[in-house]
C-alpha cells in the first residue's frame, strides 16, 4: 500500500463519517414508504409496457 492509496483510505474514512453523522437525519436519506415503493413498481411496469408496445409496432 503506497501513499496514495493510504490518502484515499482517509479520505474515504471521511466522507463516510460525514454521511453517519451530517447526513443521517436528511429527509431524503429515509426509507422508502410502500406508497412510494408501489409508485416505483407501477411507473416501472407502465414503462416496460410502453416499450413492449412501441416494439411491436
């Protein structure tokens, strides 16, 4: 492991110190809520849809 390598360990120590503590409490760092999950399915499924469609055509 040479110095640069050692640099990037630290730095990345860093930024995920940042995020454990800055950036726990952030909205959007919440779980997803079924609503939103069953939003996510259903767009995805649209979509597929339309391309499946669009292939056909």
């Amino acid at each position: 492991m040479d110095a640069a390598d050692a640099g990037i360990g630290t730095e990345l120590e860093t930024r995920l110190g940042v995020i454990d503590t800055i950036e726990r409490n952030d909205p959007s760092r919440r779980a997803l809520s079924g609503a939103d999950l069953s939003l996510f399915v259903g767009v995805s499924v649209v979509i597929a849809l339309v391309g499946i469609l669009v292939l056909a055509l």
